[in-house]
C-alpha cells in the first residue's frame, strides 16, 4: 500500500516540477511597469520637414504634423528629441527655422506666432494676436528678418513685425481684408506679402495682389494687382525668392505657352520668357501647354542665392522634370537649367536651404533628390551636374504602407539621407548603399479611426501541429489533445536535466521588444503573429486608419504583425470601421476574417475582407467598392451558413434609408430575415442634428432574396422620430460597445435586499446644446425610440478643451462636461452658487426604486412601459479629459476601473465603487456601511498610484477600449490617439495568479521531503508496530 | 470475618430485603454494649414499613421528578448560550461561528440523545416497578421540546448574522438574465 501511495506522490511531485517550469505566471506589480505595459510616442505624419544644423554641425530634424505637433527627431535613429503639442484647434501653418531658433505660425483668425529653442523644445517667446472681422481666410505667413531677431507675421488680417518677447508688435499693419496673404518675402529693407485678391463681380479673374512694406516703419510703400489669372499654390505658378536676386512671380497663362515672370517691386518691365528658352531645349507647344511648375525648396528663403524651382513636362509620352534656376548675367535675366530627367512616378525634392553639404557652407552647391515611386523606391541625389552623387534603393512593397508621396533631403556628417513619406504614414530615413531603411516612423495610427481586438488561438505543441499533417482526428477530442500534450511534456521532461534544470535561458516570449521602433523593428514584419498565449494577454490589435492603413500590432509588445495599404483606383480607403466576423478555432483551417469597411474619395462605401492572422486580402474582387454610400456600419447577431461569417448591416441616408447586408449574398440575405428577433436601427445621432430617426428592418418574400447583389439592399421602415426640443442641436452620443454581460442582476444593499439593475442594451445617451444655453442629456431607447430619462445642465457647456464624453457600461452611464460658475442665460436667482470645473456624472439605472421589486418576465422588450429609476449625482473631475472606457472583464465578476484619458496626457483608472451615485452624502447608516458605500467626496482623486500610465506622457488619447483575457481578473487596456499605450490592469487584484514571490521551489522541495519521509518513516512505523504486538 | 464488620452487616441487611433473614440470626450474637434492641428494631421496622410503602408511589414520583429534572436540564444552559451568543455578536468570525455551531449541533446531539439520556431512569423503572416501564413521555417531549427551542435559538442566531438565505440577494445569482426580444444598433 505504501508503495503505491510513494509512487502517487513522486507522480503528483514530477507533476508540479514540470508544471512550475513549463509556464510562467505574469502578475501585476509596480515593478513591473514598462514590462506589462507598453508605449509608442507618435508625432503624425509630417507636413513640412526641416534639417537644422547646430553649431556643433549636429544636425536635428525639425517637423510640423498633420496631427498638430512641432517635434524634433533624432537623424540617426529618427526618435523624438522632443514634441511640442498644440491644441487640435490650432492648425500649425508653418514651419521656420533659423540658426538655434524655430518659429512657427499657428491658428486661423486668432494667430499664434511663437518662437523656439530648436535645441531643447523650449519656448523662446511667443505672441498671439486677436481675431479681428476682416480676416481672409487661410491667409497667414510668418518669416524671420534679416540681420535681425526679429519675425514678420501676417496674423489675422495684420502684418505685425515682432522683436523676442514682445508685449506688442513693433508695428502693425492693418490689411482691411484686401487679399487673402499666404506669402511673405522678405528682402533687406522693405517685405512683400502676396495674397490671392479678393474676387468680385467687377474682377471675377483671379489675381495677385502684392503689397510692399517698409520694414523699418510699417507703412505701405506700394500696393498692385498681378493679373496672373493664377491663384498662389496653383501648378503653373510659383513665388521664387533669394537672397541676391529678390523675389519673383513666375507663371503661365492658361492655354498659353508663353511664361511671365514679374519681379516684386517692380511694375515695369514684365519679362515673357517662351518655354523652349527656359529649358533650353526644344518642346512643342502641345507639350508646354500641359507643363507644369513646382517650388523645389521646402524653406527657400533660407540661405538660397539664387531662386530655383522645377519644371515637369510630356514629351513624347514620358514625363520629364529639369530643375531650373535663375541666374543674372549682365544685367539680364537668365533661367538656366541645373539638371533634368525623366521623372515618370516619381518625387523631386530639393535639399531645402537647410543642410549643410559636406563640403562646408557652400550654398550654390544645393542638391535635388528624385525619388521613383513606382516598383522599387529608388533615389538619386545630384548636385550641379547630371549625374547623381549619391543613389539608393529600398525594398518597400506598396501594399503596406501606400505608393511614396513626398521626400526630403537632409545631410548626417556629409552623408545624404533621404527622408520619404508614404500616403498610408510612414516616414523612412534612407541611406545610400542600403536597401531597408536607417530608421522609419510608423505614424499611421496617429489616424486610427478603430480598432479591435482579435484573440489569437491558444499555442498549440508541436505534437498538435504533426497530429494535424498527419492524423487530424486526433485533434477532435479534447482529451486526445491533452493526451498528445501531455506525451511532449514528458518528452521534453526528459531533455529538462540536459538545459540546466531551466535556470538558464528563457525561450517564454521572442517578440521583437518595442523600445526602439525605428532601429530594432524590420521595415516588413518577417513573421505575423499567429499564435496567443495561455492567458489571452498577447492578443493582436488590428486598427484601421484614415489613411488607408490596416495594421495589427501585439498587444503584449506593439512589434506590428501585419500592415496592409488598402486603396481604390490609387487613392487611399479612409478605413471607418474594423470588425472580426469569423473567429478561427486553434488548428483549424479557416482562417479568422477581418471586414473592414471604408470609404472611398467619391464617399462610396468599400468593403474588404481580409485574412485576420496574415493581413492577406481575400476573395476575387479584393476591394469591394459599393454602389451606394453608407452612413451607419454594425454587426448584425447571425452569421452566413456556409463560411460562417458574421452579417454586418450598412444602412444608407437620406430620405429612404437602405440597409444592405456583407457579404452580399441570397444566402446571407436569408440568413438575416431567419432572425427570431426583429432588428432595429437609428440614423441621425450625429453632431449638428436636431432629429434622431428609428427603423425596422423588413424582410420581402424569400423569392426576392434570391438573385441577392451587392446593391440589393432592404427597405426598412421608419417606426419613431425623435425631435430635439426646439432650438437644440445634437453634440455628442454615446452607446453601448459590444454585447453586455453581466455576473449579477440587481445590487445587494446592506439589508441584503436587492435592486434590480436595468440593463437595455438599446439606449443611446445624447447631448444636446440648448437654445437657452446649457446641456441636455437624453437617454433613448433605439427600438422604441422613447425618452427614458432627461437631465439638463443649465450652466455646462462643451468646447474643444473638453468635449462630451460619455461611456456606458452595464446599468451605468458616465458622462464628463465642463461647468461654469453661473446658468448661462438662465436665472441665478435662489440658486446654489454653483462650482466651476469639470464635471463627471454618474447615472445609474434601476428596474424600480423600490427594492427587491422586478420585472419578473423573462424577456426584456423595449415596448414595455417600464421606466427605469434613474440616480445621479456628480462629482468634480481633477483634469479635462480626452477619452472615457471601463475595462472589460470574461464574465464581469471583477469589479470595473473607469478609465480617463486625460489631457494632461495620462491614463488614470478609478474604480467604479467611486462613482456611485448611491454614496452617502450624510453620514452613511449602518445598511449603507454594511454595503460598503464610501461616504460621498465631491472632488475625484488623481491618485499617482492609479495612473496606468505611469511616467509615460500619452499624449492626445482619443480613445481607450479594453478586451478580456483568460484570467478574470485581468483585462488589457488599450489607448489611442496619437500616442500608443497599451497595458494590462486587475482591477480586484490578481486574485487569480499566483503572486510572483510565490516559491515553486519550495512547494516542490517540500513535496519531495513528505515523499522522502513517507518513503523512510513506513518501514519504521510497521517495526515498531510489530513490536509492540509481540510485548 | 472481624467483629467490626458484623455491626457493618447488620446494618446493611437491615435496609436490604434479602438481608432480614440475617439479622435475625445476628440476634442470637451478644449485643454490644449500650444496644437497645427496642429502639434498634423499631426504628428499623418504621424504616422498613416506609420503604415498603414507596415502593409502588414514592419511588415513581421521585423518578419522575428526577425525569423532570433531566428533561429541563438543556433548559438551564439556555441563558447561557444567549450569553455566550451576545458576548461573540453578529459578525461573522471564526468565533461566532464556533459558537453559532455549538448552539446549534448541541441541541441536534441531545436530542438524538433522549432515548439514552432518558435509559437509566427507565432502567430503574423497569426493575423496581417489576418489570413495568416508567412512562417518560411527557418529560421527554418537554426535553425535545427545550432543545428544539435551543435550536430555534441557534437558527435565529444564524438569520440575524445573516447566514440563512432568506433574502432576495441570496437568490440573485439564479436569476436567469432577461432575453432581448429585440436587436439594435
């Protein structure tokens, strides 16, 4: 007997010995921070670049983003030396960079100039100036002086000369909103600003108006009219400006082929220059007439001598560029050309004024970079002369990040570095004499419009992966599974004493780390990642972007697993919603889908089905474009029969809406009209409506399903309208994200009686902007389109700095506004003095105030006349914030964290015991103590230890979702916006891992001991029982 | 056998039934000195003419009274286990629940118990009665009775710590949640 219960033991003691090394347990601690968690600082895609060269001939790049951000990159690895922010309200116009200063122009009507330390990012000086009723719009330019500190600006419908740190301009000229100003040249003594003219009845041709200034005084020397019949920006005309040779407006005529250049200042004489003498080669008139100008230097004032621009022309069906630049010889005007080339597909750029070539400080020496586009990335940079001193290519597949669509030139010790960007946002520094990239920035999620999250199959032994070549029925049981596992553990048991007992080497995770983007990472992820782990902690993410670029990222590490370009006749889709419609099962053949659905330049809704695990496009047609445009996207509950794809509804606008079905087919069609419950949708929840609209979709005879197209759609009926009341608009609405689940119905109170929640997964929460002033808040029912609760906030308000944000999960809805001290519009009188600030409300709806009151029918209809009982309070919230989310738990056992982003750029999580509105404002009873309630505290903590983010700075979270994973007590947060941040939170404690100081050792150590001393106490034991039978 | 244990006989067969055969035959030994055989034996006659009454009544109250006296035993700790109750208070803590259990195990043990808490009284019964069994009905209903009331006693202790599922919020897990007869989105 004892024998048998030994070898149990040594069997039960072998099993924790191989089971303590075979996984590891990942547990949350504060040490752990940038090891559960991960961070990507993002800057957008660059609209201007600019090398600056320091004195110490280091050079930094200097970049302004379509996402609103000023940042200085490193040039060797392209990270971020620092980021500068502006509000998202504040457009940058422009970038300016002069010896250790940077200047940029910011804002429309009300303009920001403000100077800074290129260095180190720190502000300088900056001046803001007033909106004024004249201001054109996009009119704004900003140039440093020569000689001088000091910046000229046209700011709102002024031009203002500013020295550093001015309180005032040193002077100011109004412009009486004469012309629209976007350009600014500025010589030794006087500046000119060209607009485009206002146009009227009388002019209705388009023309330049040019305005010259004295610089020392302000006062207007001359002003006139260029009738150029061009607008500025335009393809046949460009500003040229230089140092020596002064400023000059160069363009054709339409349908002409003569070229006019007009020099600033001067009224008269006009040169005419005919197109063969410009280039200094033969051309036919028929190809002069579809030539077109280009401005080559991206900061041409900059150290330029000489003025240069490009020409681009067809002859005889190619396309060929020559860079020409204007000289003087004898007092004469000469364009003479510096190089040309043929330039099918491809991108030419100049070095800018801002590099410092090899050869020192030499300006003339200025090179152009011309980058193909088409198959391979290959460049060229020349100098003066035709052939190239420096070429490259890059093995870049366009199907990644989109075709290359602008490049820049910049130097790293005398050596070129190309600098190219892609439509779908990826940004690569090149290098001659190698073929993948010296770094890249992958700045296409700072356009993520959605994302979602695809769990990936648990990791299968390789044991499974033989069974499935050769005997798959093996892999049809889960016990014969867990037997195959089992027989390569003991397998690998036997290898385990060979590998040092497992003390050395950890094979647990390989993904690529994350730490340095840029260098680390290859260009093209080698191998997706295809397997999850056993926690369901490495899931992908799979975003879509605005720019056409569908990218899945580890949520452990962020390494990308795929990226996929996706573009209609070579314009990028503008990707609006991603949805995972069949989810694999681990070792099975089909694969998991991925539907994205977009949109195309002429607003036609495009669907593209992919392949979730590779990113690889399926089906014939690829790109599915619509013959219809969509207005609403969701996931309809029934899937299609044969590839078992989940249906997804795009309903249409207008008058009639549609609701057509993916994948278009009859038998998706039938599929959807087999649906036992009836479905239901509303149109109109958008900003600036005033009317929310409810249909139902009717399903014809099934005859009419079976020639199913993809323009078939069905008719739905409208059944309810929901008007605002008069004089309100629509700001924001909110709904429920995904299906909800809840562990318990009702909450316990301290009587241990029970209050119902309601739960109605069909309402929507508006905000509306009042007549009166103030916001109200609307909680409708999307099937019956009833109002199920009202609020109005008579003194709050929405803007920029703080929008409507709400978030809705279980019976709660949690909403943040601003609050100013006084109603706006409304009678203060008798009124509380009310606080000014953010404002977070809580509502929380219940079955009926009363408790252990229920609806006790089994099903939930929207058409019962049931209200529910609504309690709300408010609390003050410590920052604005960008984005609200709650974190998703498998089975919602384990309390929610509220998640704020705020805008202070972190990720703060408050549990959801906070806010609740059902926390005493007096001194609590004894049920409500039994219940737990924290007595009510008007301000929410900011507490550093509930910061998820730690000392990462998140900049611009726009949104935060989170998934569960295999442990209840686990779930992962993920945010965007423009930075990344993804990370693991429990929100009850890791209730359910093992803490990590927990000693496997010791539990094995003491298993083997009990077994050793069994093993030597049996024998002992039977003698001295023998014994003592004998005495 | 010694003079000393004579006396001691004596005396002991007088109160014995068997032992009266005996103590005539003692007769015929001396007297001690000072034995006044009146006194001696009238005092044993009265004594022996008051067992002999008792023997069908006395004897059946007084184990009756005796009866009651077990049966109203579990009584008296009563106040005690309200005491001890009070002292460990309504939380739940291995204390309370100690003592929670024990007012509630030891009625449920004494009462499978009555029949041998009750047998010795029986057993006397039995051969004092010759052979006729005492009824201890009524005691041992009222035994049942106190314990039940013990118990009751522990089962309230139990609902006011809030042990018994007896609110609704006990039942909420069960609750199936409500199916949606609609779709929205």
């Amino acid at each position: 007997m004892l024998g048998s219960h030994s070898l149990t033991h040594a069997a039960l003691a072998a099993v924790l010995a191989v089971s303590s090394f075979s996984m590891t347990v990942q547990g949350l601690f504060p040490d752990e921070a940038g090891r559960i968690d991960w961070y990507r600082a993002q800057i957008g895609v660059p609209k201007s670049i600019v090398a600056h060269t320091q004195e110490d001939r280091s050079t930094n790049i200097l970049t302004i983003t379509d996402r609103n951000v000023l940042a200085s990159l490193n040039p060797d690895n392209g990270e971020i030396a620092w980021r500068q922010l502006f509000s998202p309200t504040e457009r940058i116009n422009a970038l300016k960079v002069r010896g250790s200063l940077a200047l940029t122009h910011s804002g429309g009507n009300e303009t920001h100039v403000r100077v800074w330390d290129a260095q180190s990012g720190a502000l300088a000086w900056g001046y803001s100036q007033p909106p004024s009723p004249n201001y054109q719009a996009d009119s704004g330019a900003v140039e440093f002086l020569r000689k001088s500190q000091d910046v000229l600006a046209i700011v709102g419908d002024s031009l203002v000369r500013l020295a550093p740190n001015p309180s005032k301009p040193v002077w100011e000229l109004a412009l009486n909103g004469t012309a629209s100003y976007k350009r600014l040249v500025v010589q030794d003594n006087v500046a000119f600003i060209i607009g485009d003219a206002v146009l009227s009845k009388k002019q209705p041709k388009a023309r330049l108006h040019v305005v010259e200034v004295s610089l020392k005084t302000g006062r207007v020397k001359q002003q006139y009219d260029v009738n150029t019949e061009r607008s500025l920006g335009s393809s046949s005309s460009v500003v040229l400006e230089s140092k020596e040779y002064g400023g000059y407006i160069l363009w054709r005529d339409d349908k002409n082929i003569v070229w006019n250049i007009h020099r600033l200042g001067m009224q008269e004489p006009m040169w005419d220059i005919y197109h063969a003498k410009l280039v200094q080669s033969e051309l036919m008139p028929v190809d002069m007439l579809t030539s077109t100008l280009g401005e080559l230097d991206a900061d041409p004032g900059l150290i330029a001598d000489k003025p240069r621009f490009t020409l681009t022309y067809t002859k005889d069906n190619k396309v060929k560029t020559v860079v020409v630049e204007m000289t003087h010889a004898n007092d004469k005007l000469e364009l003479r050309k510096v190089v040309g080339f043929r330039s099918d597909n491809a991108i030419i750029a100049g070095s800018g004024g801002a590099t410092l070539p090899s050869s020192g400080a030499s300006q003339t020496e200025r090179a152009v970079v011309a980058v193909r586009t088409s198959g391979a990335v290959s460049w060229r940079v020349y100098g003066s002369n035709k052939t190239p001193t420096h070429s490259g290519e890059l093995a870049y597949d366009a199907a990644t990040y989109g075709p290359v669509t602008a490049a820049s030139l910049y130097y790293v010790g005398g050596d070129p570095r190309v600098l190219i960007q892609t439509s779908g946002g990826l940004v690569a520094a090149l290098a001659p004499g190698s073929n993948a990239p010296v770094w890249f920035r992958d700045e296409s999620l700072t356009h993520a419009t959605d994302m979602t999250f695809l769990e990936l199959p648990a990791p299968a032994s390789s044991a499974e992966h033989a069974a499935k070549a050769t005997d798959p029925s093996v892999l049809a049981s889960p016990v014969t599974r867990y037997v195959l596992r089992w027989v390569e553990t003991a397998k690998s048991l036997a290898a385990w004493p060979a590998s040092g007992f497992g003390l050395f080497g950890s094979s647990s995770d390989t993904e690529p780390g994350s730490g340095s983007q840029s260098t680390l990472e290859a260009l093209v992820p080698t191998a997706p990642l295809t397997e999850g782990d056993h926690f369901g902690f490495r899931k992908l993410s799979i975003f879509g972007t605005s720019t056409g670029v569908v990218a899945a990222l580890s949520t452990q590490s962020g390494a990308r697993s795929w990226t996929r370009y996706l573009a209609d006749n070579g314009t990028a889709v503008t990707v609006e919603r991603v949805f995972i419609t069949r989810r694999s099962q681990p070792l099975a053949n089909t694969p998991s889908l991925l539907t994205v659905v977009g949109r195309n330049t002429y607003g036609n809704s495009v669907v593209v089905v992919l392949d979730a695990l590779t990113g690889e496009i399926l089906g014939d047609g690829g790109i599915h474009v619509l013959p219809f445009n969509h207005v609403k996207v969701f996931e309809l509950p029934t899937t299609e029969k044969t590839t078992e794809q989940q249906l997804l509804g795009l309903a249409t606008g207008g008058s009639e809406p549609r609701l057509a079905i993916w994948p278009a087919t009859a038998e998706a069609a039938k599929a959807f009209c087999a649906l036992p419950e009836s479905v239901f949708f509303d149109l109109g929840a958008l900003a600036g409506s005033s009317q929310l609209r409810g249909y139902r979709a009717e399903c014809p005879t099934e005859a009419e399903l079976d020639p199913w197209k993809e323009s078939s759609a069905f008719l739905p009926s409208r059944s309810w309208v929901f008007d605002l009341p008069e004089g309100e608009v629509l700001l924001a609405s909110s709904e429920y994200h995904g299906a909800q689940t809840t562990a318990l119905l009702g909450r316990v109170l301290g009587d241990r009686s029970v209050l119902y929640k309601y739960i109605n997964p069909h309402l929507v929460t508006l905000a509306s902007r009042r007549a009166a002033g103030g916001i109200g808040i609307y909680f409708v029912d999307r099937v019956s389109g009833r109002l199920l609760y009202s609020a109005v906030h008579e003194s709050a308000s929405v803007s920029d700095k703080q929008p409507f944000l709400a978030t809705q999960s279980e019976n709660r809805i949690i909403y943040q506004l601003w609050q100013d001290s006084t109603p706006v519009g409304g009678s203060t009188e008798g009124a509380q003095p009310r606080s000014k600030g953010y404002v977070t409300v809580v509502a929380e709806m219940f079955e009926s105030d009363k408790p252990d009151t229920r609806d006790e029918s089994k099903a939930f209809s929207s058409f019962d006349l049931k209200l529910p009982h609504v309690i709300t309070t408010a609390f003050m919230a410590p920052e604005p914030a960008t984005a609200l989310g709650v974190t998703r738990t498998g089975s919602q056992i384990t309390t929610r964290d509220v998640l704020f982003g705020l805008s202070s750029g972190k990720l703060l999580s408050l549990p959801d015991q906070l806010f609740d509105p059902r926390r005493p404002k007096k001194s609590p009873t004894k049920d409500e103590q039994a219940e737990g309630l924290m007595p009510y505290m008007p301000s929410l903590p900011l507490d550093p230890k509930r910061v998820l983010s730690h000392a990462n700075v998140v900049a611009g979270i726009a949104h935060i979702k989170s998934a569960p994973t295999h442990l209840e007590s686990t779930s992962l947060v993920a945010s965007y916006g423009l930075d990344l941040f993804f990370t693991r939170t429990s929100p009850s404690g890791t209730f359910d891992q093992l803490s990590p100081s927990f000693s496997k050792v010791n539990l094995v150590v003491t298993t083997l001991a009990l077994v050793v001393g069994c093993l030597l106490g049996g024998p002992m034991v039977r003698r001295k029982l023998t014994n003592q039978a004998w005495a | 056998m010694a003079s000393g244990t004579k006396i001691y006989a004596d005396f002991t067969s007088l109160v014995s039934k068997t032992g009266r055969g005996n103590s005539k035959s003692s007769a015929a030994v001396i007297d001690p000195w000072g034995y006044d055989q009146s006194i001696a034996s009238s005092s044993i006659s009265s004594l022996s003419l008051a067992h002999n009454k008792s023997d069908g009544d006395s004897d059946m109250a007084l184990r009756d009274k005796k009866a009651w006296e077990v049966a109203m035993g579990p009584g008296k700790t009563l106040p005690m286990q309200a005491f001890m109750a009070w002292m460990s208070g309504t939380g739940v803590s291995i204390f309370s629940i100690l003592i929670t259990g024990m007012i509630l195990m030891s009625p449920v043990k004494t009462i499978m118990s009555t029949q041998q808490t009750f047998a010795p009284l029986e057993r006397m019964g039995k051969s004092g009665g010759g052979g006729k069994k005492q009824d201890f009905t009524m005691q041992k209903a009222a035994f049942v009775a106190i314990n039940i009331a013990g118990l009751i006693f522990g089962v309230y202790r139990l609902s006011i710590m809030g042990l018994l599922p007896t609110a609704s919020s006990d039942w909420l897990s069960f609750i199936p949640a409500k199916q949606y007869t609609e779709y929205s989105a």
